[in-house]
C-alpha cells in the first residue's frame, strides 16, 4: 500500500500546489476516532475518490473540508495557503463546494430561485434574466442541462443534482465535494453524473466525492484514497488500483473479499403450499411514485425469493402493496389461498405477515413509548383483554421470542427512542417473528446496520426459512440477495423484467436488468 | 338586483374590505416566513385602540395612524420573541397575543370610549365627484389608506417575489434548514417579515377606528383577525389574489348592511356565517392544491442546523 | 451493552409534578398581577384581598369557583384527548354552542317529558351536537382534506351564529326581555344544583369526563392505540392500528365533551338559551390542556387556577374600576412566562 507521501513520481508530473490539502486531521466524538492524522491532498483538474466502510470517517473528513465540523487538530490548506473554516460560509468564500446526500434543496420553488438563494453577490431586485443565462452558460460548458423555471419538486433525483451542483458553480466554487452522490442515481444518470465529472475536470475544477462503490471508482476516478477506522490507509493512482487491492486495503489483509458466496442448501419441498400470490397485481401511483404493472408472483412455504431493484423500481410500493397500506387497482392478492385483495392491514398482519422495515424507528416504532407497549402495539388483536391488554401473556410470549432468536431483551419500561439502533431492530424482529409468522416480508432489512447486526438478520431470515415459512426480501443489495435467495426476481419500472433460481446468475447480467439496460429474462 | 343596490354593495365591500386586505397582506409575509400568528386579532385591536386613543390626544389622525403602526409591529416583534428566540410552540403564543391584544386594548381604549374624533380626511378625485352615478354612494371617496390598499397589495407582492430579501423569506417558510444552508439569516428574516406584517395589521385596526367608524368598542373587530387567516388561505398566501378575497368577503359583510337597512328577510346571522363557510368549500375543493400552495414550514419550529 | 438511558418512572412523581407546575404559574400569575395593577394605578394588595375573599375565603366564592371550573374542565378535555392522537382542536368555543343548541331543541321538543327521561335525553343532545360539530372537521383531516386546526377555528364562528339565529328568530321568548333570549327551559330539563348555590350536576359531569379521559389514555387498549398514533402515526399506520376511524371518533369524542359544557352553562346556569353563553371557554380550555401538557391532574389544577383568575377579573371591574377585558393580559402573561420559559416549553408529552 502506498503512502500518500511516496506518490512523488505521480505529484512531479503535476505542478501546482493541490488546490486542497489536509494535514494531519483528527476529530473525535466521545471514545470514537472519526478522524485520526488523516492527510488528504486534492490536485487542481482531479476526481479524487474517497472510499471506506460505513464508519471509516469519509463523512466527517469531507465535512471538515467544508467547515461544517471543527477539527480537534490538523490543518487545511487552500491553495497552498492555510485556511481557518469557521462554517460552510468560509469554505464557500474560499470556492470550496459541496453536495450533500440529502440536498438543501426547495422544492416549491423553482431551480432558478433556488440558485438564486444560493449566491451572495444577487442586487436587492433579483434580475431574472440574468440568472437565467448565467444558468444556462454552466449548463452547456458541463452538461447540466435543466429548465431553469420548473419548480425542483418536478425534477428528477439526478436532475436535481444537477441543479445543486449549478449552485456551486454558480457561486464560484471550484473545488466540489459530493457526499455518496450515486447511492440515490439509476445507473444511467450515474453515467451521466459522472461525465460532468470529466467535464468538470478539464476545466481544471477539482472533485472529491465520497461512496462506498467501489466499482464506480474504478470507473472514474484518478485518484482514490481509502479509509478505514479513522486513519488513511492507502493512496492510489488510476491504473494502481483493482477490486482486490482495494477491497483489501479497505477491510485489512485478513479481511474476505467479498464475493458470491457458496449458496446454502434449500430444504426440498417440491409439494410446498403457496403462502403468497399476486396474480396481475397493479396499483397506481402519484407524485414521485411507481406504479406496478400485472406482477405475478408466487411465494411457496419454505423458500426465500429475493426482489431486486434500483431505486424508483417499484420496490416501495410492492411492499406497500402486500402489506394492504396499498390498494390494489386491479388484479388479485392471495394470502394462503384467501383472497386478501380487500383486506385490511389489520387482518393482513393477523394471517400471519411480519414486516422487517429498513427503518425500524420511523417505519415500525414509536420512540417516545415504552418497549413494552410498542410490543403490545404490534401484536394486533391477539392480547386484547376486555378493555386492556393481557400484559402478563404479551410479557410471556415476547420473553419466549426473544430467548429463540438468542436477543437480549431490554427493560420492557425504557422509552423504545432510548434504544440503539441495532437494539431496537432486534425489538422490532423479536416482536414480529414471535408468533410464527408465514411470511416476512423484508424491506432493505439490512440498510443502515452495521456488519454484525446485519450478518445476524441474514442468519434469522435463513432460519425462518428453515422452519418453513416464506420469505420476501425485498433489497437493493445484490450480494445479500445472492446469499439469501432461492429465487430472484428482478423488477423495473413496476414490471417483473427477469427470475432466476439460486446460483444461476450473474451479478452484472441481473444489474443490467435491474437498470433496464436490457430486455426482460426467463420471464 | 338594482344598480344602487349593487353600487352600494361594491362601495360597502371596499370600506369593509380595505382592514381585511391590510390585515390579510400582514399576515400572508409573516406566514410566508413560516409563522402563523393567531393573534392577529389581537394585533388589529391594539392598533385600532392605539390609533384612537393617540388621535384622540393628539387630534391629529396622522399621527394615530403612524402609532397604530407601530403598535402593531410592537406586537408583533413580542410574538417574534416567543416564537423565534425562544422557538415556542406557535399557536398557543398566537392565542396568548390574542388575549394579550383583548386586554391590553381594553386598557388603552377605556378612557376614550365616547371620545368624537376627526378621523382620516377622504378624497374623491374632481372628475370623478361630478358623475351622478357616484355621487349618491361612498364610491371614490377614500381615505388614503382606502386608495393605497390595491397598490400596497402589488407591492407586497413585488416585495416577496422579485426581491432577493422576499426570495430569503419564502425560502425560511418553506424549509429554513435550506435557507440556513445557503447561508441566509432565518431568524433575521422572521423577526423582519412579522415587523412588517405588523405594521400592516396595526394599520388594519386604525382602519375601524380612524375611518369606518371613527368609535373605540372592546373587541370591535369582531374576529376580522381571523376572517383574514382564513383569508390568507383562501388565496393561497398570494398577495394579489388576497385583493379579490377581501373585496369578498367585505362584500359578504357589506350585504349583511344592505339587506339589513333594506327590510330583507334573510337573517344577517346566516350571512355573517358565509366568511368562514366559504373558506372552508373552497378549502374542501382546493384540497391537495393547496397543500401544495402553503409554505411547506409554515407553524413549524426551525431549531437551527443539525 | 451499553444502553444508558435512564429509565422514566413518573408513577409516583406525577403528582408532584403537577403540583410544582401548578404552584409555580400560580406565583407568576400573582407578580403579574400585580405589577399590572401597580402600572394601571391601583393597589394589588386591596385586589389580591379582594379576589380572595370573592373566591376562597366562604363556602359561596369556593361554590362560584366550581361554577366556573364545570366547563373549563370540559372544554380542557375536548382539547386534551385529541391532542393525544396529534390533533389540534382549537374549535371547544363552537361546538360548546353547539351542544347547546342541540340540548335547548331537544328540551323545547319534549317540553312535557319527565326528569328522568328529559335529563339523560338533553345531556346526550348536547353530547351529539358537540360530536357533530368536530366529526366535521375530523373527517377533513381524516381524509387529508383540511387541516383540522383551520377547520375547527373556522366552524367556531358559524355555531354562535346558528344559536343567534335561534335566539333572535324562532326561539325568542315573547316576554319582554332587555336581551335577546329563548324562553325557560322546562324544569325537567334543568340540572339540578346543590344546597342551595349554583353548582350543579354538570360539576359531576366534567369531573366523570375528566375521569374516563384519564382511564382511557392510561389504561385501556383504546388510549394505547391513540397514544401510538399521536407518536407515530405513520408506524400506527403500518402496524394495522385504523387511524382514520380513531381520528373521526377522537374528535367526536372531544366535541362531545365540549358540547357538554355547552348543555351545561345553558341547563345548569342560564336556565335558557342566549347569545352570550360562553366567554370563550374554547379558548381557555386549550390553554388549560396546554399549560396542564394533557395531563389530567395538570387540567385539574389549571382549570382551577384560571377559575380564580375569571373571577378575579370580576372583582378587578367591580372593585378596582378595570375593565373585565384586562383579565387577559393576566392570561397572557401567564402563557408569556411559560412560553418562554425555555424552548418547546409546555408541549405535550
């Protein structure tokens, strides 16, 4: 692994001083090293990619490098020259920029009043006109082609990128930091993202962009550093680097390399009875919705089918759609052989459906409730008692869940809020998988877990499998899915587009149809 | 209808409708900022009870109207305290200016209930006083606030859409966090939006006082204040579709008088409620519309940057 | 693990906490008050003697108090049950009239029928016409269509109105009166008062409705489920809890609360009915259950707290020569205090 300071015969070939540089960062949150010596240098006319697990401090250093978050100790250097940054305002004022994952976006108002809010140097009576052709000047040098007068609400994930990085160069930045900036992108606007990219650079604008993709990196970057823990363990030159290297410097020497694993053994019940069934299921869509189009799909007992699906697939409204918070406009739904077309999410639950959501705190949880009435609150009808709840029988059932999926439980008194958020996904799970639920149906389960937490809810689906029930997952993550399914299928655009059974595919050929990128397969 | 009828109904709804269009502008800035001041009564009355009593001191209107001015941005800048710097809960602080407003304008009034006062001197443009038609009614004949009440309803307009400042305020109202991203002062942009607003609804009340009626009452306005929240809504926070709105409504409230001094059966109970009945069909039918029209943050608490 | 959040046990502390509150807003209440007469001139101590002997000093001033205290607990209610679902309903003062109207037709259909029928008959009319007047608005905001807060500040001018038309139209008495009023109620359909003042059986009302609010939020499955909604309704949603129906019925339950301090002041007070019934009891009875966090202990105290100070502004105008309409600014600096106290102070829990 090369350190950044033996790169010289690269740094020769490249004259001027970096146009950022970070010496020596180091920022700490209670116990936790988000930032240790961390040096970074960012050359005029480079995509620098900045890569690592979640946790590695890419965020907090990217945000250092704004003046969003101060330093303990560490200098940055502007040019050359060292700088102090108070706030976002003083990186701004020295042409430091950067796009956030969430963007600052209005979305009532229109792309042009939104830049205009965004620059300093406006006169009290904002000149329309002339915001507009500056908008417009930027838009054909890089390739960010936008109707300046649409509201950004009607705007696309990738066009309103598009908008927030006008904003910066409009604001005279010429250094752009983007934080994650392809995790909310279908990979066509990826590729054009990162053709602004090459634009950007050969107008001698520097790119510093964050992800955990290490494939994209390979695509684009000149330049990738990677982290781990705090520190910064590697340096890498375009050409230097391949998936291994990467992967290795990223995870430590004895880490695996993360690739398909070996699949596990599916209990063979050839006779298995339906547990779900969409015939021709269709629902409609508003606003920023998709609609699903006739999708046939048949879960079986004892089997995990796994839906993958890029963003904006449908995957959302599917779920939506099972669980009952969906209508359906034409179409059936079958749970079990009823027709569960018309039933209420009351009586869908009470079949027998257990929902894993990727947010459990906002999806599924109530904060400022104790543990044991959020229990309580999600077994439906089964412990009402007269006017109460039979809290002895809840307690008793609850602490048996708990025990089987090897959980600690928690005091059932303290605020469900309190709990972290591994602890409260385990709340969640116990409380759905205690009463032996036929179908789980899994939304992104894993997002935002940590390693372990996360390995632990992929063994919990796989048992559930075991013991014979039906498992949806429904995620973004191919290697997840890869582990975990027996059957895949892929959707886009609403509409099933490809199935495949365990071990008989390949990730690329699924990735290309989860982006549309080509026809529908053994469908 | 009969034309004097009509007539009268149009010159009736401008009196009436001239406090309901300060008052509605006052508050569409301030909600555009993303506060709702229930209070606006409150606001109304201290400045109608302001203006009177300094008018009736002074003997100079001019002077009670500046006053009701101040009073009302006074008023306003105390409800920008509790809800800016100390980021409470809007509504309740709302209601306890609109008590605060009752009393306080209790206060202020007493010693001038009965007072007679000359009130706002009115014009009627020459060319316009010798037509028949207008002579008979209280058409074209207005005081200034009266005549400036159209042209400050555009400006308001022109203040909040094609000023960088308005650009700043529609930008706290809708997602301060935004705004305070793009470097803007959302608190400095609040406290100045409900300043103005209240100027506006100070001016409101010197309207019943100084004009329309030229007497002081405890709560003369008689829920004018809320009348114009709703007016607010009804025209979707947009300035100039407030004019249509208090021509309106006024006119509900001038055909109250007409048919009353007419002999009409129909009962002015029934038609005091058209204000708020109609605010509410025309909410029913606007529906995901004007959700959409409302400033996103409106009545939320903006806690600074995360 | 590592979890070390404090566990919150406020079954013992309730109470107190509730007492503290309620002695502290007191004390503010009593420096307000009296830099207020300072200011104006007059003399605090004479009006804090004044108020004292008018409200606690005899057996009539406490029985007053609890006159006053009947429909502010009533309307604090009608705030505080949909609140704990999110909801706000500032729209008490309207469908009070409204539960009086309901309640003075239902005692001008039957004037005939017996106590024992006319009675439980005309509470139940006011209970409906309460409920029927903030189903309205709860099915707007159930159905995503109105805000309920604009929806109930709105209808809270239409009912007053409606009970005008009454009063001045078909219900006017042909006595001739100084006000514009409807004619007796039959006595069957009186509330019944005690020894001798005018406290009367609505007293036992509000205190049974405070009491079924407190058993409802705390102990049944009813008030788990609208408690979970107030917290979360998207997770309420996904988790089957029907959240549409309990908003419609939690407003309906509110109203009708309020509607019942309505049949109330017009039964148990005024014997009739007339325009002025309510001195904006709605509007109180938000404050009451927002300064109180919704608590019922807390709507207690505030309920009687705000009791003494009404009455206070009585003797503030009799006494001292202010206008009753100054009382307000004793409200509102009140609220001021605690507003802004610190941030988010006074929000439900």
């Amino acid at each position: 692994m090369a350190a950044p300071g033996e790169l010289l015969d690269v740094e020769a070939r490249v004259p001027a001083t970096p146009m950022l540089e970070a010496r020596g960062m180091c920022k700490r949150y209670g116990d936790v090293k988000a930032a240790d010596g961390v040096d970074l240098r960012l050359n005029r006319g480079e995509i620098h990619a900045l890569v690592g697990e979640n946790g590695a401090g890419k965020s907090t250093l990217s945000k250092i490098l704004y003046g969003f978050v101060h330093p303990d100790s560490g200098e940055i250097l502007v040019s050359g020259k060292p700088v102090v940054l108070h706030s976002p305002q003083d990186a701004r004022a020295l042409g430091i920029g950067m796009v956030f994952q969430n963007f600052t976006l209005i979305p009532p108002l229109s792309v042009l009043e939104n830049i205009a809010l965004f620059l300093t140097d406006l006169p009290p009576v904002v000149r329309h006109e002339a915001v507009e052709k500056r908008i417009h000047e930027f838009a054909e040098r890089f390739g960010l082609g936008v109707d300046a007068r649409a509201q950004v609400r009607q705007l696309s994930v990738g066009d309103q990128q598009k908008v927030e990085i006008l904003k910066l160069l409009l604001a005279h930045a010429r250094v752009l930091i983007f934080d994650e900036p392809t995790k909310v992108l279908a990979p066509h606007e990826v590729a054009a993202l990162f053709r602004v990219f090459e634009a950007l650079k050969g107008e001698g604008y520097s790119i510093l962009f964050i992800t955990h993709k290490i494939r994209e990196v390979l695509a684009c970057a000149d330049r990738i550093s990677v982290m781990r823990h705090g520190k910064m363990v590697g340096s890498f030159v375009a050409g230097e680097a391949d998936m291994e290297k990467l992967v290795a410097t990223m995870f430590g020497e004895h880490a695996a390399v993360r690739s398909i694993e070996q699949p596990s053994p599916a209990p063979s019940s050839p006779t298995s009875r339906p547990v779900l069934e969409l015939r021709g299921a269709s629902c409609r869509a508003s606003g920023n919705e998709t609609a699903l189009n006739g999708l046939d799909i048949r879960i079986t007992e004892g089997e995990i089918v796994g839906v993958a699906g890029v963003s904006g697939s449908g995957q959302k409204e599917l779920g939506d759609l099972i669980l009952g918070l969906r209508p359906l406009a034409g179409g059936s739904k079958w749970l079990c052989g009823e027709d569960a077309s018309a039933w209420s999410i009351a009586r869908v639950r009470e079949s027998g459906v257990a929902f894993i959501p990727e947010d459990p705190l906002t999806m599924a949880a109530f904060p400022g409730m104790s543990v044991r009435e959020n229990l309580a609150l999600g077994t439906g009808k089964r412990y009402w008692h007269g006017v109460t709840i039979a809290w002895q029988a809840l307690e008793a059932a609850m602490a048996d869940s708990f025990r089987a999926l090897a959980f600690p439980m928690p005091p059932l008194d303290m605020p469900m809020g309190a709990l972290s958020g591994g602890n409260l996904q385990r709340v969640v799970v116990a409380r759905e998988m205690a009463h032996g639920p036929k179908l789980v149906l899994a939304l992104y389960p894993t997002r935002g877990l940590d390693v372990l937490s996360a390995a632990s809810l992929r063994e919990l689906l796989l048992r559930a499998r075991g013991q014979g029930n039906a498992v949806l997952l429904i995620t973004d993550d191919l290697d997840e899915l890869a582990e975990l399914s027996d059957r895949l299928l892929v959707l886009f655009a609403g509409a099933i587009v490809g199935e495949f059974k365990r071990g008989a595919w390949q990730a690329e050929e699924v990735g290309l149809l989860m982006t549309g990128s080509r026809g529908a397969a053994n469908v | 209808m009969t034309t004097p009828l009509l007539l009268g109904l149009l010159a009736g709804a401008i009196l009436s409708g001239t406090s309901l269009l300060y008052a509605t502008l006052g508050e569409t800035l301030v909600e555009r900022s993303g506060i709702v001041n229930l209070g606006l009564e409150g606001v109304l009355l201290v400045g109608a009870s302001v203006g009177f009593a300094i008018t009736a001191i002074s003997g100079n209107a001019w002077f009670g109207l500046m006053a009701a001015a101040a009073a009302g941005a006074l008023m306003n800048s105390l409800f920008g305290w509790l809800v800016v710097t100390r980021k409470a809960n809007q509504l309740a602080s709302g209601l306890a200016m609109m008590f605060f407003g009752f009393g306080a304008s209790a206060l202020i009034g007493a010693p001038y209930v009965g007072a007679i006062i000359t009130g706002l001197p009115k014009w009627r443009p020459v060319w316009l006083a010798d037509l028949d038609w207008v002579k008979s009614t209280t058409l074209f004949n207005y005081d200034l606030l009266t005549w400036l009440a159209v042209p400050v309803a555009i400006l308001v307009w022109w203040i909040l859409f094609a000023t960088r400042w308005g650009l700043g305020v529609r930008a706290v109202g809708e997602m301060p966090a935004a705004a305070f991203a793009a470097g803007r002062n959302t608190a400095r942009l609040q406290y100045q939006a409900l300043l103005y607003g209240g100027a506006l609804g100070g001016l409101a009340g010197a309207h019943l006082s100084l004009s329309l009626t030229l007497t002081w009452a405890e709560y003369m306005t008689a829920g004018r204040g809320f009348i114009a929240i709703a007016l607010v809504i009804f025209s979707k926070w947009n300035p100039l579709r407030a004019i249509a709105g208090a021509l309106l409504f006024g006119g509900a409230e001038a055909m109250e008088l007409q048919l009353q001094a007419r002999g009409s059966p129909i009962s002015p109970f029934v038609l005091g409620m058209l204000p708020y009945l109609l605010t509410l069909v025309v909410l029913l039918a606007w529906g995901g519309s004007r959700r959409l029209a409302a400033p996103a943050s409106l009545g939320r608490t903006f806690y600074g940057a995360n | 693990m590592s979890e070390t959040a404090t566990i919150i046990s406020l079954r013992g502390s309730r109470a107190m906490h509730a007492l503290i509150r309620f002695i502290g807003i007191s004390a503010v209440a009593l420096s307000v008050f009296g830099l207020i007469l300072l200011a104006a001139g007059k003399s605090p101590l004479s009006a804090y003697a004044d108020t004292f002997r008018n409200t606690l000093a005899s057996a009539y001033g406490i029985s007053e108090l609890l006159v006053r205290m009947t429909p502010l607990l009533l309307a604090a209610v009608a705030v505080a049950l949909p609140a704990r679902l999110g909801l706000i309903n500032v729209g008490g003062e309207g469908q009070l009239y409204m539960g009086a109207f309901f309640a003075s037709w239902g005692a001008f259909l039957f004037p005939n029928a017996p106590a024992w029928l006319l009675l439980p008959f005309v509470t139940l009319m006011g209970f409906l016409g309460g409920a029927m007047w903030a189903v309205i608005p709860g099915i707007l905001r159930a159905r995503r269509l109105v805000n309920e807060t604009v929806a109930t500040l709105l209808l809270n001018y239409v009912s007053p109105l409606i009970v005008s038309y009454f009063v001045f139209g078909p219900w006017r008495t042909t006595e001739n009166s100084a006000y514009p009023e409807t004619g007796v109620y039959p006595d069957a359909a009186l509330l019944p008062s005690f020894f001798g003042t005018r406290v009367h059986a609505g007293l036992l009302i509000s205190l049974a409705a405070l009491a079924v609010y407190w058993l409802d939020i705390e102990k049944t499955r009813w008030g788990l489920q609208m408690r979970a909604i107030g917290g979360n309704s998207g997770a309420a949603q996904r988790l089957g809890i029907p959240v549409p129906f309990w908003i419609v019925t939690a407003m309906a339950i509110g109203g009708g609360f309020a509607g019942l301090a309505g049949m109330g002041e017009a039964m148990g007070i005024a014997g009739r009915l007339r325009e002025s019934l309510s001195p904006g009891y709605g509007y109180t009875g938000f404050l009451i259950a927002w300064l109180a966090g919704g608590r019922p202990l807390g709507i207690l105290f505030m309920a009687f707290l705000f009791a003494i100070i009404t009455s206070a502004g009585d003797t503030l105008q009799i006494s001292q020569g202010l206008p009753y309409a100054a009382v307000n600014i004793l409200l509102a600096a009140i609220l001021f205090v605690v507003l802004a106290r610190r941030p988010s102070a006074g929000t439900h829990p």
